[in-house]
C-alpha cells in the first residue's frame, strides 16, 4: 500500500434494493460496494425504493448499511440491475444479457439497443 | 488407440466436475471466485461427499449467498488466503503455457493486445499463497495452450529464495488432466479422457509435457458421486449459477 498510491475515482455509481430517507443505503454483505464509496470523491447510488424509517437504527443490521456520509446522490431507479440480478429482488435475465451482448458487438448495435430501452441520455 | 469410451452414461461436463472434485480431496477451505460454475460444482460435490465425515469441507463461492463464508467483502478473500485459511483457489486463463503461466491480460503484444480478457485481478497474489491452485479451463485447443503466454498474469514457478506458500497444483481441460511440477515448472499428463488419444492431446496443445509411456484414462465417476452431483449439488448451484445448472440438466436428460 505504500508503494502503490490508492486509486481516487471522481465517481462511485451502483445499484442497490433499499435507501432511507436519510441516504443510507442497504449494502447487505457486499462491502465491496462500501470500499468503492470510501475511495471515491462522490458516489451516486440508484435504488429500487427508498423507505421511511432509520436504517442504522437496528444494531443487527447495521454493519450491512452505507452510511449517507459516503453517499452524494440516491435516485429511485426501479429494476435498475436489469437485465442483470439483484439480491433478494430479482434474478438475472440471461437470454436478454446475451441479446445485449450480441448488440453491443458494434456500436451502431449499442445505440440500436439503448434506443429500445428509452434510457438514452438527452444529448446524446 | 484412444481411452476407452465410458461404462456410465455421464455428460462430458459431470466428468470434468468429478474430477475437479476429486482434486480437493482434504482441503478444510476451497474458494471459487466469479463466472466458475464447474469449479463451484466441484467443491460443492466434494463437500458432499465427505458429509459423513467429521469435519466438514467450508466452501466460498464468490457471489453466492447461500454458499460463501465472506462477510467483508473482497479484501476478505485476499486476507484469508494470506493467513493460510484457504487451501485451494481456481485460475483459468486466455492463455495458459507449459511452464505453467496464466494469460488472463489480452493475446497479442501487451499493452497493444488485439483481444481483451478480464484481467489479471488478484491471481498473481492468491497463486503466491493458496497452496492447492487448480487451472481449469475447457477449451483444449493449442490458442489456449501455447508455448508462451503473451503476458504473464501469474507466475507458473518462482525463482529459489522467494517467498510462496502456493502455486499450480494441476490442470484440468475438457481433454485431459494434468499435474504440475513447480521444481520443474512442467506439467505431466495424467489421465487422459475417454474416447481422446495422446496423440490427440498432442495436437491440441502448444507445449510439450511429461507422461507416462501410456497415460491412464480419467476414470468414471463412481455412482454415489454421481447421485450426489445429478441430486443436491444440481440444486446448490442453481443458486448462483441458475443458467448452467438449468442446460447440465437438459444435457442429463438427454443422456436417457
């Protein structure tokens, strides 16, 4: 760790099931997740829903909870994992997976696809 | 003359299941990392099979909740093989040579590869401290299997003096199944699959080997292992990996 310096991401985005109303964010066992929010600058987090109540006030289930101190932005992204799995949501979709991934062999493919969805970015 | 073709009705996928199993016979810890499903099924068979036993075999399937002992994320993997906690782990590779060094970088002249693979990730360090690495890769063809690999992701052996607890323990391809040597950096051909001939194995791979003047075929997988893995195991790891136990299945039934 001293000889190679830490790698700084501008921005941290992922996927997750359950926010707060505060921006804390259910993680569950994937620490991963918390490492990428710790080395970033800003980290953006879509979920399925955001729920009322205080997620780091149960101490059973605390250590699996992103503190909202790591977390810039949470936006309601319903099936946001999709075509891909989520934990304790949904399963992956493997025939659309291969679908979009044929797709994106070209880039002509890539936009086809992302035109299908309705997800293409406005300035596009 | 080729290995005799197998007295049980097995898919080509069970027997390369059964005998990555039977390479963690007495492991206490076997990891499997992402996009493995056969190695998964292996580690899941022989914990199976040792059920009776009193210590059990603990496996952690990376991105199974059901199946994995990890609770603090991908640093945990890493810190637990260096404290020797686990004793096998699964390498596979773009390219994998005969002194027993894995691709999984990109073919062509690094940086300029002309095809990308995933990466190297953490297989330089695990192959330095889990003792039992076990190479996996189905594709027995001389693009897989060449001289030289292109970039080094790990280290088949080590100079003398460096410090490693871990490196390549055996090869197992959709053909045959090797050991490997890490005095020699050499691997040795065990048993050959049936219906494959050395000549065969000969023709599909890059480097040269070491083998007996007439290497045993793989043997059949005996008719509790196969209960075990056509029953529990299928059912284990539709968990993780849905998709393949779904198409091992239909190949299953397409056996009858």
């Amino acid at each position: 760790m001293a000889a190679i310096p830490g790698i700084v991401p501008d921005i941290a985005i992922f996927h997750a099931p359950v926010a707060d109303r505060f921006g804390h964010v259910l993680i569950g066992r994937w620490r991963e997740l918390a490492i990428m929010a710790y080395a970033a600058r800003r980290t953006i987090v879509t979920v399925e829903r955001v729920e009322d109540g205080n997620l780091l006030a149960a101490e059973d289930a605390v250590a699996g909870m992103l503190p909202a101190l790591y977390v810039d932005a949470i936006a309601v992204a319903p099936r946001g994992a999709a075509p891909y799995g989520l934990w304790g949501e949904y399963t992956a979709n493997a025939a659309e997976i291969a679908r979009y991934a044929r797709a994106a062999r070209t880039p002509e493919g890539f936009q086809d696809y992302l035109a299908a969805t309705g997800l293409q970015p406005e300035h596009a | 003359m080729p290995a005799p073709l197998s007295a049980v009705r097995v898919t080509p996928r069970e027997r390369l299941i059964v005998t990555i199993a039977r390479l963690l016979e007495g492991c206490r810890h076997v990891a499997v990392g992402a996009s493995s499903p056969m190695p998964a099924a292996g580690a899941m068979l022989m914990r199976a099979m040792r059920e009776p036993e009193e210590e059990p075999m603990r496996i952690s399937i990376l991105g199974s909740m059901a199946h994995n002992f990890f609770t603090n994320g991908g640093v945990e993997l890493f810190d637990c093989a260096a404290q020797g906690r686990i004793d096998a782990f699964f390498l596979g590779g773009g390219q994998i040579d005969g002194a027993g060094n894995i691709n999984l970088v990109g073919a062509g002249p690094y940086p300029h590869s002309t095809v990308r693979w995933p990466g190297s990730f953490g297989s330089s360090y695990l192959s330095f401290v889990v003792p039992r690495i076990i190479l996996f890769r189905e594709e027995h063809s001389r693009r897989v299997f060449v001289e030289k690999v292109d970039f080094i992701s790990a280290p088949g052996s080590s100079p003398p003096g460096v410090f490693r607890t871990g490196g390549p323990h055996a090869l197992v391809t959709g053909l045959a199944q090797f050991s490997f040597d890490r005095k020699a950096g050499r691997f040795r051909l065990e048993t050959i699959h049936p219906g494959q001939t050395l000549q065969d194995i000969r023709a599909a791979t890059g480097f040269d080997f070491d083998h007996a003047p007439e290497p045993a075929t793989t043997p059949d997988p005996d008719a509790r292992s196969l209960a075990l893995l056509r029953g529990r195991v299928l059912e284990e790891l539709a968990e993780a990996y849905p998709e393949f136990a779904r198409s091992l299945r239909t190949d299953i039934a397409a056996l009858a």
